[in-house]
C-alpha cells in the first residue's frame, strides 16, 4: 500500500507542476504595454519584412490589449491570433500589418471594413486614413466594437451594424476595402464600391491561420487579383532536383 | 450464476461499443473532428487500466464478487449518463481550436479525458473481473464479450436513426444497468447493503428517465461551420435529420450566399440561402433548381436593385466549375459523391438530358430530395458508393468529382480520410466509363502552397498514360481563379476550337488557363498572379521524365494515391516537418496539415499513458512470476495482430461492398462472430502449449495468404449479388478469425494456476493497451506503407506471437 501512495503522490507532483512550466503564467502586474509593443513590432512584423513606415508607427501607437478580453491582456502582444467570442478571432498582429501595409493608405484616404470583430484592425487603418467605416454582422461583436473605439477616443471610425455583402453604397466610393470576414467569395457590390486605383485585400485560411492574402487591385477599369502568402516558402525550385 | 453472467458480460460489451459509437458521432458534432479520435483513443484506455486497478484490488474486490460485478456494472451505467449530464463541462468547457492558444485548455482537455475514461475504466473492469475470478469459464465469457461487442456496433446503426446522439447514451446505458440486476446476488441483506443498493438504482432511474424526456443540450465549439454560419442574421435550423452518418441539419440563412469562386467579373444574385451541415460541418449548398427561383429565394435583404443578372445564365457559369460545359455539351452526366446535390443541378441547367447523382449518406439523399423536388425524369439522385455504381457497365459524357479541399485550406482535416475517387485505380475506372469524347471534371480549392492541384494532375496524366495516351497534354485543361481550380481529363484530344472557346471564357471571366494543349506561359497569369512560380514549374514536370524526381524532392507528398493508399489528402511528409515548422511557426503547423499529425500525437499519447498507468504500477507492485517477458510478447502480440487484421478487411471490404457502413457491420460482425465461436471452442480444441503454438502459427499463415491474394480474390467476386458477397466475406473472415478468438482465453486459462490468478489482470490490461495502440499504428503503417504492409504486420503479431509460448507459463494449461 505504501508503494501506491509513493505512486499517487509522484503523480500529484507531477501534476501540480504543470502550471508553473514556462509560458503558463496568467499574468505580471504593471507590465509594460508600450515596451512590449515596440518589441512585437521589432520581432514579429519588421523581422518578417514589412517595412511600410505609417503601418509600423500605426502597429505601435494602437493598444491592442484593450481589444481583447482582460483575461488575455497579458497575451495580446504574442505572435498568434487570440480568440474574442462569438467563432471569431482578433488576428495575429503580423498579419494585421502585412494586410494594412498592402493597401498603401494615405492620410486622405476612405476605408471600408467588412468584419469588425474587436476593432483593432479598424483601430490601425484609422490611424493611417482620413476615415474609416466597418461594418459587422454579428450584432454583439458589433456593440462591443462600437463602445471600445468611442471609449478609446477614435473619432473617425463608424461602426456599422449589419450584413456587409452590399458594401455602404451611400458612403462609397472607397479607397481601400479589407474584407476580414472570410468569404468563398468577394461581392460584386464591393468590386463596384471601389474606387479606381483601389486595393482590396481579403485573408484566406481558417481563423487561426492566414494561408495566403488576396490583393484585388481595380486600374483602368480592370480587376486583377494578386496571391500573397505572408511567408516566404517555396516547396520545390528547379536547381534542387539538379 | 455463470449463464446470468455470460448474459450480463454480454450487454455490458455491447454497451460499451454503443457508447464509443455514440461518442464519436457526440464529439464529431461539438468539436474538431481530430480531436474525436485523439479523446477516444485515451478514454479506451481504460480498458489497459482496470487491468491494473484489478492487479492491486482483486483481492478486495472478490470477497463479495457478485455484489461488486453488479455495481460495477451499475456504476458503469450512472458514468454513461454522468457524462452527458457533464457535457458542459466535458464538450463545452473544452474548446478543441483553441488548445494551441489557451494553456487554460489544456486543463479541459485532460478532465474531458478523465470524463470519458470512467464509464470505460469501470466497464472494463468488471469484464476483466469475471475473466480472472471464472477463469475456467473464459471461454464462455469471451464468446459473450465478443457477441456483445458486435451486437453493440449494429445496435448503434439502427439506434442513430431514431435517437439523436445526446439521447443515445440513455438508450445505452439501460444494457449495463439491466446487467448489473440482473446479476445481483439475491441472498440475505443488511440494510445498510439495502439502502445503499435501492439508491443506486433509484439514481439511475431518474438520470434515465431525466435524460431521454430531457437530453441535455451539446454544446457546440463556436468555430465549427454551423455554430459560425447560425450566427447570420435570420440563420435557423429548419430541419434535423438523425443517421449513423452523423446528425444533418438544414439551414436557411439569407446571408449565406455561397458561391466557391465567382467571377470578379459577376455582377448578378448569389441565390444560395439554403445549406445542409452533418455533424455540424459543411456539407453543401442547395442551389435552387432552374426555373424553380421563387419570390422567396431571391429575397436579399438590404440588396439594393441588382437583379439585372440575364435569366438565361446560372450564376455558376461565373465559377470555374463551368469549364466542362464551355468545353462541349454533355448530355448524360454522372455526379459522383454528389452531396447536396448542386453540381446536378448546375448540370440541369447546362441542359444535360440525364443526370445520376450518387451520395453515399443516404440521409442526405432524403433530405435533400424531399426539399429539392427534382425533375424525376432528368436527375436520378440515388444513396450509394459512387465506385461501386461506376462498375455498372454504362458511359457518360462527364463524370463530375466531388470538390476536394475546402475554402481556406482543410487543416489536414481529410488526411487519414479513404477517399476511393481519387486514386489511380479508380480514374482508369472513370476513363473506361467515359463515351468517346467524354470527360472527368474535378473542381478543387487553391491551397498555397500548391499541392492538391499537383497531385490531382499528377494522377490524370498518369492515368492517361496507363491507357495508352500518346501524349497526355493534349487532354488535359485546367482554368483557375482567384480561389478555385478546376482540372479536366478528356477522352479525346482538345480540339482547336475548343481551346479558343476556353480563351474566350477565360477572358470574359477574368480567369486564367493553367493547362490546354499550345499554352504560351504569359497566358497563365493575366488577371489572377501568384507570389511565386512554383505552381507552373511542377505543373509542366509533371508531363516529363522528372516528375519522379518531383515526387520525391517536393515538400508535400503529391505521388498519386491509390486503392491500396486512399489518402488523395494526406501531404505532410514527415521528413519536412522541421523546414514547416521553422516557416510556418509551431502555433500554425497545426492548421496547416495536421490530420496525420494528430494520429502521430495520440500514438505517442496512448504509448505514455500506458506507460505512466498500466506499466509503471505494475512495475512498482511486483508482479508474482519469473519471466513475464513472454507473456508480454503473447498478449500485446494478439491485441495488436486482432485489430490490425480487422482494419484491414474492413477497408477492404469497403469497397467490395460499395458502403463503408456496410463493410464494418458484415466485418466487425463475421470477426466477432468467429472469434467468439472459437472462444467456445477453445477449451476443448487447445489443450497444450504445442496447439496453441500451432493454431498461433496458422493464423499467420492465413493472414500472410490473405495480404497476398484477398485484392484478387475481390475482383472476381465483385459483381456478385449481396448474398453472395456476404457468404464470401464470412469464408473469407472465418477461418482466420475462428482461430485468433482462441487465442485469448487459452492462454488465461494457461496462466489462471500462476500465484492464483495474479497474471490475468497484467495479461488483461496488456492486452488492451496494445489493441488501442494498434488502431493508431495501423493509421500510420497504411499511410506510409500501404495496407497490404498492415496485413503482413498482422501476420508477424501472431507468429512473433506463437514463437512466445515456448515459455515456460504457457505450459500449464488446464
């Protein structure tokens, strides 16, 4: 009987030990948000080759602990999408950078978003273009949205709520349109609400990992799209078979 | 006693397989499918450790054995429902999408491994109880084990079309409480023993009761297709279908608009609203059959007036999936796995005169040809295997595939999935069954980085050139867009003026050709441009002498499958983890190609846990006996070979009987049927170690003659009747399974005068152990080797087996 008590109780303390292993602390209070963005800038999105100057000063001003649930705040700089309900994610922030730098915004720009989720990707597009509109059909996200970026001051930012297929007809043309929503397809309406020489950037891949970006660009009239893959990996090239 | 006994085992095993059926089809609904496997594997884990719970305890436990079998059995039936009452806890509190970004979960995840173990821990204990305290009646109990077992997989087949999947365990666990009384010693009482016994029962009842007038309410993850889809404004379910299939739902959601693809160029109405989910994933759309477009399916919300789309055109004529039609006009058409039915409809448009549309899950096939109301003389939309149907000696002029992959990648999910249409064997099938300019049209998703457009090309021209084909570019045309590709093998040469009219559809809808026989390279990308080259250099060696060398030198795996290795989607190769793992980041990996992945995790998962609770304290309690190494070889010997063998025939067999469902049932039938035959035999036919070493050298010999001829001997039989094919599959099963079900109870019976028994609950949790291990091992040897290579392992289990009884143990028989 002795035995099985030494066992159980190796087994306990193995067990109790788990949640002290590296990475499984909830949380060190007073940490320094503003550090940790400029390291996430510095390690996770200029590392990887975005180097658009505006979306790096845009990625570093948006405080995007204050878009996620408090329980994950200490979590919201790391290199991973984070979950914020209703079968939603609020995107890896490398991922948010690479789209927003794609779309080439400037100051006087009009912007449209299709899926507003937390706010934060609407957050950093504010921060770059004159005004931005999002629209999110999920009406709780929506609400939820609408409140943090009235709370956190963005004042040219409006929240729509509703069914973004059509687009906001009465506000377009737009310069830009992220469609962060996934879609088998893009709207028709969308394609007509853009401007010429408009980008259009849409994300392909489930919630927790952005396979390949869609870059819609629309000149003289023509649409053509372009497929990005946010990391560079090329599984076969001629010389290594030789 | 030991016939109510042999009764109670009986129903005892039959419920416990009901309950991992049930389970399956519970946590293919709430969770990532991945996960299903990964949970069950480690709750049947509790088979291996009631062996070990019985080592330490028989002793306790057998003083009152009867009143300890019963509540066990009882125990077994308030953990069934427990469970469920749980679920929030168990299927809810667990969140399987997010395992790799909540450490939280992790904590989940192993009390959702707890929750399901119990029920089977404490099943298993009370069979593995009665093995060694009725040693000498093993056979019998055996047989039963075995004819509970399969009588549970049946009983789950009709079950799941009268019951939804949260009542089933109600309905499953009335068999182990029915046990549990019915052996319940009737002898004198105190009441203490009473009260404690009427409150059990009385405990049982209300759950019963509470749970089948009441089941509780499955929690959903929030990232599963449905959860997702329920969230647009106006999405209700509108009808519920149950099915040993899974759990259909049809939903009507305004806002759905499905449309894989479109043209940038579209400018009319998506008038899909409608969708069909099974087990809470995608399943399809219901595209509305032409000229059946009422007020209703066009009502858009908020959709300003944009209805100027001509009637004449289908607004699939705008995706890539019209490829086929802009290529000739098909009049009969054959849709193969065909879903929910769209591609027939879309061909109903495309004016083909005959349409056949084959669905394996005949739920759906009710389902959606009650809501659909198709014109009877046009399409025949019939419950079926499509491979099976195609045997049928008739021609069509396209055979549309179902699409393969899914918006934004598939996660793997498909990986260790049979998919029998898309493998060598069964395109040179659909060629045979293509008229003279025939077609094959198969749409898939673009996946970045490319690999399931290369490996479906790869296996059209391979086929094309197992038939002769001079030069296999001339009838091959592949058009994409800016998400979808869609590849076409024709039976004829492309014809100039077909190639113009390909030009032309590309041009109006902004798509570009990959393939068709002249393409110049700059006419690949004019409005759809990739990041890199990789797609257009694989894509052309495919054609040459060097497409081994690609095969080889890729980073995904996009050899052609074939009958033999069904994985059309299985990429990963294991060698170029660590070059992924660097690009794509260990958080990633899992959503890139994870289903093999996980087989690999759970294997090594099962293994440690073993180790950890079945082993380590049997290595700690010094089990009486000197070289149980043999007895170790022995029993993990057979867990292993039983369970290797039976997955094999049952893969076989799927398509010699044309129905996955159908072949486990006719095997899992014969298997237990004969094992258990042989169990009761046992006793009389293997009186010595010699026998037993002979019956174990047979079985692998039997084995080893099936793993060379069983494909061959499938061919001819074929196209026999059902009666025939069922006759066929019992002489096929029955000799070699009569034989490993004597296995087992001899060698308990070998080893039941060792220190009182002391070895059987080792022997039993060894046993089991390994049998779980060898579900996740057959996964792997298949994929990497084929399952011939399974079948030979198999036969090496029982012969490695055989080799074993030389102990000494094994010499004792009584």
């Amino acid at each position: 009987m002795a035995r099985v008590l030494t066992y159980a109780l190796t087994l306990l303390l193995v067990a109790s030990a788990l949640p002290v292993l590296p990475g499984s602390q909830s949380g060190r209070g007073g940490q320094d948000y503003a550090r940790r963005r400029s390291a996430m800038v510095r390690d996770q999105i200029v590392a990887r080759g975005v180097t658009h100057r505006a979306t790096l000063q845009a990625m570093r001003s948006v405080e995007r602990h204050l878009f996620v649930d408090p329980a994950l705040r200490s979590r919201a700089y790391e290199d991973n999408p984070l979950p914020i309900g209703y079968g939603q994610t609020i995107s890896q922030p490398f991922i948010v950078a690479y789209m927003t730098s794609l779309l080439g915004l400037k100051p006087e720009h009009r912007v449209l978003e299709i899926g507003t989720g937390s706010g934060y990707q609407a957050a950093v597009l504010a921060m770059m273009a004159d005004s931005v509109y999002t629209m999110e059909i999920v009406k709780e996200l929506a609400s939820g949205a609408k409140k943090r970026l009235q709370d956190l001051g963005y004042s040219n930012i409006e929240v729509v709520t509703g069914d973004g297929y059509y687009g906001l007809p009465g506000k377009a043309p737009f310069h830009a349109i992220v469609v962060t929503a996934a879609a088998e397809h893009i709207p028709p309406p969308l394609i007509e609400q853009l401007c010429e020489g408009g980008k259009m950037v849409i994300p392909v891949g489930s919630q927790f990992m952005v396979q390949n970006l869609i870059l819609v660009e629309k000149k003289k009239g023509r649409i053509t799209t372009e497929n990005l893959m946010p990391v560079r990996f090329v599984p076969f090239t001629r010389e290594d078979t030789r | 006693m030991k016939r109510r006994l042999a009764i109670s085992i009986g129903l005892l095993s039959c419920s416990i397989v009901a309950f991992q059926v049930a389970l399956m089809q519970i946590l293919s609904g709430c969770q990532w499918n991945h996960f299903a496997y990964m949970v069950i594997s480690v709750a049947m884990l509790g088979f291996g450790a009631s062996g070990t719970a019985l080592a330490f305890l028989k002793k306790y436990l057998v003083q009152k054995i009867g009143t300890t079998l019963a509540l066990l059995m009882i125990f077994t039936s308030i953990s069934i429902m427990g469970t469920l009452f749980l679920s929030r806890t168990v299927f809810g509190g667990f969140d399987s999408y997010l395992v790799f970004y909540e450490k939280r979960q992790y904590l989940n995840l192993v009390c959702s491994y707890f929750m399901l173990f119990v029920p089977f821990f404490l099943g298993a204990s009370a069979i593995g109880l009665a093995y060694s305290h009725y040693a000498l009646d093993i056979g019998r109990l055996y047989f039963a084990d075995l004819a509970g077992s399969g009588t549970g997989g049946l009983l789950m087949l009709l079950l799941l079309w009268v019951v939804s999947p949260s009542q089933a365990p109600f309905v499953i666990a009335c068999l182990p409480l029915a046990a549990g009384l019915l052996i319940f010693p009737s002898g004198r009482k105190t009441v203490a023993e009473k009260t404690g016994f009427l409150t059990l029962a009385l405990l049982a009842l209300v759950l019963l009761f509470t749970g089948l007038l009441n089941p509780p309410l499955l929690p959903s993850s929030q990232y599963k297709s449905l959860s997702r889809t329920l969230l647009l404004p106006d999405a209700r379910v509108v009808e519920t279908k149950n099915s040993p299939y899974g759990q259909l739902k049809r939903v009507s959601a305004p806002a759905l608009r499905y449309a894989p693809g479109l043209s940038l160029s579209y400018n009319g109405v998506v008038p899909v609203t409608e969708a069909i989910f099974n087990n809470g994933d995608w399943m399809g759309p219901l595209v509305p059959v032409p000229g059946k477009r009422t007020k209703d399916t066009l009502d858009l919300k908020g959709a300003p007036d944009r209805e100027d789309a001509p009637e004449t055109e289908h607004f699939l004529d705008y995706s890539t999936q019209a490829l086929p039609y802009v290529m000739g006009t098909p009049k009969k058409v054959f849709v193969a796995d065909a879903a929910t039915g769209w591609q027939a409809v879309y061909a109903l448009s495309r004016e083909a005169e005959a349409i056949i549309a084959v669905e394996p899950n005949s739920a759906a096939v009710g389902m959606v040809s009650r809501h659909m109301n198709f014109p009877k003389d046009r399409i025949r939309f019939v419950a079926g295997h499509s491979r099976y149907y195609l045997q049928k000696d008739d021609r069509y002029d396209l055979i549309l595939l179902p699409e393969a992959g899914s918006f934004g990648g598939s996660s793997g999910i498909l990986a260790l999935e049979e998919q029998y249409l898309f493998t060598l064997d069964a395109f040179s099938l659909l060629w045979d069954r293509l008229s003279p300019g025939g077609m094959i049209a198969v749409t898939l998703w673009m996946d970045q980085p490319p690999r399931s457009t290369l490996k479906m090309l790869a296996t059209m021209v391979v086929t094309a050139e197992s038939r002769k084909v001079e030069n296999p570019a001339d009838h091959i045309v592949a058009v994409r867009s800016w998400s979808t590709i869609t590849l076409v093998l024709s039976k004829s040469k492309v014809s100039s003026s077909t190639i113009e009219k390909i030009r032309t559809f590309c041009h109006t809808r902004q798509f570009d050709p990959l393939l068709y026989p002249g393409i110049r390279p700059r006419e690949r990308e004019e409005y759809n441009v990739l990041q890199d080259t990789s797609l257009f250099l694989a894509t052309d060696l495919i054609f040459t002498r060097e497409r081994e060398t690609l095969f080889r030198e890729y980073d995904f795996q996009i050899r052609p499958a074939t009958d033999s290795r069904p994985y059309f989607s299985q990429f990963l190769k294991l060698g170029r983890l660590s070059k992924m793992r660097d690009v794509f980041g260990s958080a990633s990996m899992p959503f890139l190609e994870v289903g093999y992945l996980i087989v690999l995790l759970t294997m090594v998962q099962i293994v440690l846990s073993s180790f950890l609770f079945i082993v380590l304290p049997l290595i700690f309690r010094k089990v009486p006996g000197k070289g149980k190494a043999g007895l170790l070889v022995f029993f993990s010997g057979i867990g292993i070979g039983y369970m290797l063998a039976e997955m094999v025939f049952i893969q076989q067999f799927t398509l010699f009987f044309g129905s996955p469902l159908y072949a486990a049932s006719a095997v899992l039938s014969a298997m237990l049927f004969f094992s258990g035959t042989g169990s009761a035999f046992s006793h009389k036919l293997i009186t010595g170690s010699p026998r037993l070493r002979l019956v174990a050298g047979l079985t692998g010999m039997l084995l080893a003659l099936l793993a060379l001829c069983l494909p061959a001997l499938m061919r001819v039989a074929i196209g026999s009747p059902l009666v025939v094919k069922v006759l066929f599959c019992a002489l096929v099963i029955g000799p070699p399974a009569f034989l490993m079900g004597m296995m087992f109870p001899s060698a308990i019976r070998a080893i039941r005068p060792v220190n009182e028994g002391s070895l059987i609950p080792w022997a039993w949790a060894v046993n089991g152990s390994f049998s779980v291990i060898s579900t996740a091992l057959a996964a792997v040897i298949s994929v990497e080797a084929g399952y011939q290579a399974v079948m030979w392992m198999a036969a090496a289990t029982y012969l490695i087996a055989g080799i074993s009884t030389r102990f000494r143990l094994f010499s004792i028989f009584v």
